[in-house]
C-alpha cells in the first residue's frame, strides 16, 4: 500500500505537475496567424458574437467545454477538505472527459461561504462553457444548488455524485433483476445511506418502474417511515408506511440491497435474509458495505456489484457521465433531463448484452466474457460506449425538446477521431 501512495503522488508530480493541459488547435507561427488569433482579427468573432449569441459555437470552443466545479465539501470518501483539496479530483474528472469522449474540460474550485455564494459564482460564469459538471459537493446542499443552476442557466447542469451513480447502477439493476427472474415492478428494494447518490438513484428506478411503496431507504437512524418527524424534503419523498423500523428488519425477504453508505455496514448473516436470488449492489468506495467473497459464502445465488475494479460488476460513473455529455452539447442540449438520464441508462443495459469485444478481452486478460452474473454492466474500455450512450442521450434531448440542434450527421459516434 505505501507503494501505491508512492506512485499515485509521483504519477500527480510526473513528468509535469496536474493531469491536464491546454493545447492549440489552429496555427499559431506566423505573423499572419497572431494577427488572426488575436488583434485585430479577433473583433471579427466578437462582432459576431454580439449581435448573435449562438454564433459563440461557431466561433469559440464553447460548444465542447464542460466546467468540472466543486466546492469541495464531500470529496470521494474523504469529507469535507476544501476546494484546492479537491483540486486532483476535479483535474481528474477532465482527465476522463477529455480520454473517453473528447471533450475539452477545466476544473474550478470555489471557496463559499454558502451553498447561495456557490450559486451566484457558478451562474456568473456558466455561459463561458457548454456544460457544467457538478462534483463532490455535499447533501443536502447539493440537491437545491443543482435544482437552482438548472432554472438559472440556459446549458445543461448535472451533479454526477447524484445523477451519474444513479444511471449506472439502474443500467446494472436492470440486467441483474431479469438475470435473477425478477421483475422492476415487483421487486423490493433496501438502500443503506440517504445521501445524494442513494435519493437519485431510488428516483431514477422508480422512473425505470420501481414502484416507490417497495423501496425502504435507511439512515443512521433506521428506516426513513411515514412516522418520522426528523426528515428533510428530500428524505421525505421515501417515507413509507410499514412497521419496520431497523434495517435488519427491512432486509429480511428484499430482494434488492443497494448500499450507498460505508465501509463495512453490512454482514453475511443480514445478506443471508434476503429472499432467493437476491441483487446485492454495495457501492461504497473503496471499501464496499460487504465484500463480494462474504457474499459468495452466505448466498451463492445473488449478483453482486461494487465500486470497485478489482470485482466483477464495477458501478463506475465513468461508463455514464462523459458520453451523457457528449450527447447533450452535440445536439445543444439545455439540460440533461430525466428521459435522458433514463435513456443513458437503457444504452448502457443493452450493451451489456451484445457481445464483447476483442479489444475489451485483452484489456482485461480474459479468453472469453458474456452477459450473465458476472458481466451485467459494460467494461470501461468498451469503446462502443462513445456510440450507444451519447447517440441515446443525443436523441432523448431532441425527443423531449431541450434541443436546439439536430442529432450530428456523424452520429452515432464510432471513435474519439469522430468529433
């Protein structure tokens, strides 16, 4: 382990300090292409831009920047650090933007001193990017900084904590209840932690069909019923009627544990409850509610997923939120909906039911991998993503009409050298 702290610090110094950089992309060598760049060729785009706002697509890099902005209150599992804290993090978020679908994107950091102060900082310079990417930003702050950004500004705003975990884990929901012979709307659900990911993620299955009635949301205090008096808004919406009370009690016969909570919550014998061929997705990072070889032992029928790539069936925001978008700013999207979210989602589940790759066995050393128990969720290195995630969220924009282009002539995307 002290190895790996090693490298991860010398791989954040080496060979310059950070992960991203900005490059050129026209010529700037001669004379005659400064006086382009800059004065006084310059004021040509400008005039332009003035008398016709969308004429900034055309003539700046708007249209494929997306802002990666935190305050940094809730960064990975870490807490609250601060914002320059959390400056890796976000310089990582571009990082992936940037490898898995060409987009160009900046981190900023925002010291606050209130959720208001973030909101004011954010809409003043929103209309320098295409998207704004909302990150590591602390419930239940988070829900009305979303919420107000989205009416606030005219580009599409997205809190990946919430909605990028949700469109990934409903993706292997999906795939690991029809594997199971359950269905969406039948299927009782447990969900350990009430915090961002795990309301987004309860809001985004009942979208997919989950009926609300079957979804018993626990707290530090146990679980969220219609009896308490102690719940905030968003808490509220997943009060249930029901007598239980602790979790132990909800998990007895469920068929789904979904756990958004912390290390080490849950033991086999609680797992041993559920109900035959149980589902049993416990995210936390990097350590999950359970291991998968606890799970193995007590309950060799369920599917189980983590956060984690070292198990099979890895929930990583990665698979959704860069092709989520390049979807949106492909089409000038001026939000990222529900229906997109839900079509994300379903691209995501269909893929995994094609058949894999070359290119995906050799990343991974694998002679052969197929949809089933182990493989419900594509691997990231799937570069059929880039298509079938964006060319899914492209169309639901256009679909639902947040868009102000049509789906790109090159759609659906094959590879990065598309864009």
């Amino acid at each position: 382990m002290s190895d790996f702290k090693q490298d991860a610090l010398d791989y954040h110094a080496n060979p310059k300090p950070g992960k991203i950089s900005v490059e050129l992309t026209t010529a700037a060598d001669s004379a005659r292409d400064l006086s382009l760049a800059y004065s006084p060729g310059v004021a040509e785009p400008v005039k332009a831009i003035a008398e016709d706002p969308e004429n900034a697509y055309k003539y700046t890099a708007k249209g494929n920047l997306v802002a990666v902005i935190t305050d940094g209150s809730a960064i990975l599992g870490l807490g609250n650090l601060g914002p320059l804290a959390s400056k890796p993090v976000m310089e990582g978020k571009s990082l992936l933007f940037k490898r898995f679908a060409g987009i160009d994107s900046i981190d900023v950091e925002v010291e606050s001193e209130s959720p208001q102060a973030f909101i004011d900082t954010v809409r003043r310079i929103a209309n320098t990017y295409g998207g704004i990417n909302l990150e590591d930003i602390k419930a239940p702050e988070c829900f009305e900084i979303e919420r107000t950004l989205i009416e606030q500004c005219n580009i599409p705003v997205f809190h990946d904590d919430q909605h990028g975990t949700a469109i990934v884990t409903v993706a292997g929901m999906l795939n690991a209840l029809e594997i199971q012979g359950k269905k969406v709307d039948e299927a009782k659900m447990v969900v350990l932690g009430a915090g961002a990911a795990a309301i987004s993620c309860a809001k985004l299955l009942i979208l997919a069909g989950m009926k609300p009635e079957n979804i018993f949301m626990c707290d530090r205090k146990g679980v969220i019923h219609s009896g308490r008096d102690d719940l905030n808004q968003y808490k509220a919406m997943f009060a249930v009627d029901t007598d239980k009370r602790t979790f132990e009690e909800a998990l007895e016969g469920a068929d789904i544990f979904l756990g958004l909570s912390g290390p080490d919550m849950v033991t086999g014998e609680q797992i041993k409850t559920m109900a035959e061929n149980p589902v049993v997705f416990a995210c936390a990072n990097p350590v999950p509610e359970i291991m998968p070889e606890i799970v193995a032992e007590v309950r060799p029928d369920a599917i189980m997923a983590t956060g984690r790539s070292d198990f099979p069936n890895q929930v990583n925001n990665v698979l959704g939120f860069p092709f989520i978008f390049r979807g949106a700013l492909d089409v000038r999207s001026r939000a990222i909906n529900e229906e997109m979210k839900l079509a994300a989602a379903k691209a995501l589940a269909d893929l995994a039911r094609e058949p894999v790759t070359q290119e995906v066995l050799d990343a991974y050393e694998l002679d052969s991998l197929e949809f089933g128990k182990d493989y419900i969720i594509p691997k990231a290195v799937d570069s059929r993503l880039l298509g079938a995630v964006s060319t899914a969220v492209a169309q639901a924009a256009i679909d639902t009409g947040v868009a102000d282009g049509p789906l790109p002539a090159n759609y659906p995307l094959k590879s990065i050298s598309d864009i």
